[in-house]
C-alpha cells in the first residue's frame, strides 16, 4: 500500500518559529518545506537592490521572474546566481517585505508559483499569513503559530546570533510590533485565525514540545 501523505499549512505572526517547526516536521516526515515568506524577501531585495520604489508595484514585479530563484537542497536561496540566504533575513529586508506583501499581483505570482509546486508533490509544508485560506485552501492539516512580540523577539535575536547576524533586543521588538499591525491589519489576505486551522500559544513552550504538539495532531490525520 502507498503510504498516506498529507500537504500542511502553517499561518502566524513574524518570528513565531513556523520556519523551525516546518523544517522539524519535513525532515521527521521526509516532506518538502517552503516559506512563502521568503518569497517575499527575495522580491523586496531585488527592488532594494535596484533602487525600486517601494510603492511602485508594477515595477517590483516586473524586476523579478521564478527563473531567477533557486532553493538548493541544503535550502540556501540563490538569487540570480547570489547566495542571498542570509542577506534576506536582515531586518531592512524584513522592513520591506512587509511593505510589498500588501500589494495583489506580487501575491497572485507568489502563491501561483507555490499552488503549482504543491500540486506536483503530496507532503508538502507551506508556511507564511494566508498560507491556510489563501495559498493552500484544501490542506489536510492547518496550524496558526502564536507567541507574544516579547517572546519572539528574544527568539529572533538568538536566531540571528547563530546566524552571525548582529541584532539590538529593542529595535527587533519594535519592528516584531510594526509587522504584526501591517499584517494584521492590511486589506489583502491579513494574518488571521482561518477556519479550522489549530491554534497553539507557543510563548511557553519549548521548541521540542512545540513539535511536539504539532506532531501529535499530524500522525492523527495520518491514521
Ligand atoms: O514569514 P516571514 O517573516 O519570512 O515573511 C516576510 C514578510 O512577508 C512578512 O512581513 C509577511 C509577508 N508574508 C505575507 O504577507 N504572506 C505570506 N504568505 C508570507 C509572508
């Protein structure tokens, strides 16, 4: 018998940890993880880049074609042939995606490109703000990751640590504040608790028991 495989969606604010889990649960289930986030972090480079005003969304999304990504096996992100991996989670990149994310026909190219690649594979994980009502509707399992901006800025400094990346507590908190209201609050496929997605309140939870949760509530879909 083939064995069951099951596509995933996993919604929430910046800095919850979605990444992390996603990348513990594709490597537990041998699935394919893609953030949708980072989608939006390459487009923002590219315009920044190429001194391309924020507001202008024709022009953004004219400078870019799916072509010029490549995410290789070990998920480092190639960008016209530059290693940009770490160049987008700097937090002016994370300023600017937040800014384009708003924008229709950037969201439309995105989610196309991501609808297409999940349709060819069954075990695929999504991540992103609308990656359970909007990207992947018909996704067998869907999550909505929380942890309050104090929580998931202490987080994200330790994360960029690890990285190499230099980051102040207080301005990482500040821009985690800015983000949610942006993403909460835009008129485009905001952050929200989609229907039948499972909420969990990470703020107190480890990274293993967060897994934890998630693991449980995928093998019962599983049985
Ligand atoms: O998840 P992230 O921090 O890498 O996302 C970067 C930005 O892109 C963030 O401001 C929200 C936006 N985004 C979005 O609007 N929709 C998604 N599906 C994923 C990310």
């Amino acid at each position: 018998m083939k064995e069951k495989r099951v596509n995933i969606a996993i919604d929430g604010p910046s800095g919850v940890g979605k990444t992390v889990m996603a990348n513990m649960i594709a490597k537990k289930f041998n699935y394919k993880f893609l953030s949708s986030g980072n989608f939006y972090r390459i487009i923002a480079y590219n315009a920044l880049k190429n001194n391309i005003d924020l507001t202008n969304e024709a022009l953004i999304n004219e400078a870019w074609k799916f072509e010029d990504i490549k995410i290789l096996d070990d998920d480092s992100i190639l960008f016209k042939n530059e290693d940009i991996t770490k160049k987008i989670r700097e937090d002016k990149i994370s300023r600017s995606a937040s800014i384009i994310a708003k924008f229709p026909l950037i969201r439309q190219k995105i989610n196309k490109f991501i609808q297409e690649y999940a349709k060819k594979f069954r075990g695929v994980i999504i991540d992103g703000r609308d990656a359970t009502y909007r990207i992947l509707p018909e996704a067998d399992v869907k999550f909505f990751l929380y942890a309050n901006p104090e929580v998931r800025a202490k987080r994200r400094v330790n994360q960029d640590k690890e990285m190499g990346i230099e980051s102040n507590y207080e301005e990482v908190l500040k821009s985690i504040k800015i983000r949610d209201y942006e993403d909460m609050n835009r008129a485009v496929d905001p952050l929200k608790v989609s229907e039948g997605s499972v909420m969990i309140d990470t703020s107190n939870m480890t990274v293993q028991e967060n897994f934890e949760a998630m693991y449980k509530i995928i093998l019962k879909e599983l049985e």
